[in-house]
C-alpha cells in the first residue's frame, strides 16, 4: 500500500467521523480507482461516483425493466389488536430466548394503519431501549386471530426505508398467502446519514449492544403485542440489510431459526468504513473466517440455516462475498437439530431460467440429506433484490423470487426444542 493511498484512507477516516460521508466516499472511490490496476482478475471495475445506492455504495447498472405486477390493493379496514405498550422489565421470554438479557425501559408503540400488503395491516411502532431508538413497521396478516404465527424480520439497504422496503420484495403479500408476521426495522439518519445499517462497526457486530440490541429488541416487542410462534422467527436483508442479518444470525442464534442474506457479506468482513469498501468491491477474506470469537458473538455461535441470493454482476458487492460468506457457514458448528448432525455436503448444481435470467442454485445438505445451505447466483444480474417490484428502489424485476424462495425455505425450518 503507498504513502498517497495510506493518506487517503487517513483523510477519508477524518471526515466520516466528521459526519461527512459523501466526501469520504468519493475520496475513497478516486483512490481505489487510481489503484484500480492492482485489483485482482475478474473484479468489476470501481464504479464512478454517481448513482449512490448505499450510503457509500454504488450501482452502476440499473435492474432491467419488466412488466409491473398489479398494484398492491390497499389494507382492509378489519380491527386488529394494537402494539401493546411495554414498560417497566419485559414480561418472560420463551425458554430457547432465555440468553437474552433483559431489556431496559421501552417507549410505548404508536400504532397506525398502512396500505402496503393485500387484506391485513401495516402498523407503526417504536422501539427504545439503552442502545436508542429506532421506529418500526409491522405487517399483520388478515388471518390473525391470536393464534401464534411465523414472524421474519427484514431489514432494508441504504436510503431505502420500510414502506419502499416492503413494496420492492413484496413480502407481505407473501405474508399475506402464508400468514406471518414481518417486521421491518428501520434505520434513522441520526445514525447514518444514508441509513445504512451500521455492519462494518466492531460496536455493532457483537450480542447485547449496538443495532444488534435494537434489531432483537424489535423482535421481542413484537412478540408482547402479537402471538407469535417463538420458534420460527427468521431473518432476512438486502445489501447492508443483508450483512447486518447475517450478524444477528452470529450474535443471537438462539433467537433466530433461519436467515436470508440478499447482495450481503459475511460476518467480520470489514471493522470501519475503509474495509467496508475493500470487502464490497474486491472480497477480502472476513478476519472471522470461523464464526465469531465468544466476546463479539453469541457464546457458541452455530450454523443457522441459510439461505444466499447474489447477481453475478454486482458492481456494489462483489459476488465472491457470497462464497465467503458460505465457506464460513460451513466452518461452524451446524445448528442442534437432529436433522443437522453430521458434514455438510454439496448437492447437485441446478440451471434454470426465470423470465430473463438464467440462475445457478446450488443446496448443501447434512449427512441426514436436510439441506441447511443454499445458494442462488442470478446470471446478469446487478446489485438489486431478485424478483422484486419495479415500484420498490433497488429491484430485479425478471430474476427469481427470492421473497417467495426464502420465505419457503424459512418455514421448513424451527428452533430445536428444549
């Protein structure tokens, strides 16, 4: 690494803490393209500063246009219950959610009804506790009557919000066929000026503080108002969305049964903003390669299974993370279900096509033949969720469902009892 280089990486260092990213990533990105001849065979060439999708991310190639889908109709005027308030200690937690250290004082939710869904309710809340403050939409399906229902938490890129989150992957209307619950957290400006998820932080990627904190207290909250089966809670999230899911994997791996991770990075991929954007555009190997030591993680953290979808000609995230992230999912410990015992194997590659896209899905099963890992590469794809809506920001329109695929693949999965 040059002198000029270890300059820029100083100053680009000096004005994110000064709250100036957009300086810091165009100093970052002039720099990383100036070295550009160093980078290895077959990376994307750094894109040109413009187009900022994630804060300091960029796309460089727009999803292909496709036929919008009929417009989402909006949300049925049915009375379903309130976000209960919450003060003072939490009421008890399920017993596989007994790791969870107890919450501290909790705002009280202001619930109000939303349009994005088919038949149930978009409501709003809001989640306090040490580590802030962060708001929140919940999708309630028109089927609820009290009875415990799935609940998957999704957790959106930078610049994007809920709502636009929502629309984009057409969860709830999946939710909507499946009756579950989905939660999407949001991030707040005050936070990060794109509202990114803060994943590159050491101070969020580890249990009991930080984002994580806030994202597993968010779960929990909504499992005091709703009934909710504390079993089949999942995870899912795009881009940074997408690596902050696979901590909350890492940190609470007892609190989550499955996890999606769309256009994301493994787990120690990055500790500040310059290796942020190294892993994003060339895939450094994550300095935690075998999971997470116990002081940033869970105490034995363990192999959800997990479900990845990444385009293979991503200019934001290079594709090769999506391996990373798979390599270091097969070099922990496998999740405590019977089914899970013994080496996970690959199983056999399939090719397909969707719409415009062709796709590679490639399954990684246990010695039991339950598949715990798999893997979607969307052939021509960019940095976008696959199958999306074109009325949400940042879609795939013609590729593969990964709403609809990951949704399928959480259900056919649980938190071991006991």
């Amino acid at each position: 690494m040059n002198e000029q280089f270890q300059d820029a990486m100083r100053e680009a260092t000096r004005l994110t803490r000064a709250g100036r990213l957009i300086e810091a990533t165009a100093l970052i990105q002039r720099t990383l393209q100036g070295a550009g001849a160093a980078a290895p065979s077959g990376t994307p060439d750094a894109p040109p500063a413009g187009d900022i999708i994630e804060g300091v991310f960029y796309v460089t190639e727009p999803a292909p246009a496709a036929a919008a889908p009929p417009a989402l109709r909006d949300a049925s005027t049915a009375e379903v219950p309130p976000l209960t308030a919450v003060t003072g200690a939490p009421p008890a937690a399920p017993p596989r959610h007994a790791k969870i250290p107890p919450r501290p004082r909790r705002a009280e939710p202001t619930p109000t009804p939303g349009s994005t869904g088919e038949g149930g309710k978009f409501l709003s809340g809001v989640y306090t506790a040490q580590a802030g403050t962060r708001p929140y939409k919940l999708y309630v399906p028109s089927a609820y009557r009290g009875q415990a229902l799935p609940l998957v938490v999704m957790l959106h890129g930078c610049t994007q919000n809920p709502d636009d989150f929502a629309t984009g992957t057409r969860m709830n209307e999946l939710a909507e066929e499946h009756s579950c619950l989905v939660v999407y957290p949001a991030q707040v400006p005050g936070a990060n000026a794109s509202t990114c998820w803060n994943w590159f932080e050491p101070a969020n990627q580890r249990r009991g503080q930080g984002e994580p904190a806030l994202i597993a207290g968010i779960t929990q909250q909504v499992g005091t108002g709703y009934a909710v089966d504390a079993r089949r809670i999942f995870v899912a999230g795009l881009s940074a969305g997408g690596a902050m899911a696979v901590i909350m994997a890492m940190t609470y791996p007892d609190l989550y049964a499955a996890v999606g991770c769309h256009s994301g990075l493994a787990y120690g991929a990055a500790h500040d903003l310059p290796s942020a954007l190294s892993a994003m555009g060339r895939a450094v190997k994550p300095r935690a390669r075998r999971g997470a030591p116990s002081t940033a993680a869970a105490p034995s953290p363990r192999a959800l299974p997990l479900i990845v979808f990444q385009g293979d000609q991503d200019t934001t995230v290079h594709p090769r993370n999506a391996e990373q992230l798979i390599a270091q999912w097969m070099a922990l410990p496998p999740s405590d279900t019977p089914a899970s015992t013994g080496p996970r194997k690959p199983k056999v590659l399939h090719k397909q096509v969707a719409a415009s896209y062709a796709y590679t899905r490639a399954s990684y099963a246990d010695a039991s033949g339950q598949v715990q890992i798999e893997h979607w590469l969307i052939h021509g794809a960019g940095h976008g969720w696959s199958g999306g809506s074109p009325e949400g920001s940042f879609t795939v329109p013609s590729g593969p469902d990964a709403a609809r695929e990951m949704l399928r693949f959480f259900l056919a999965y649980s938190q071991p009892e006991g």
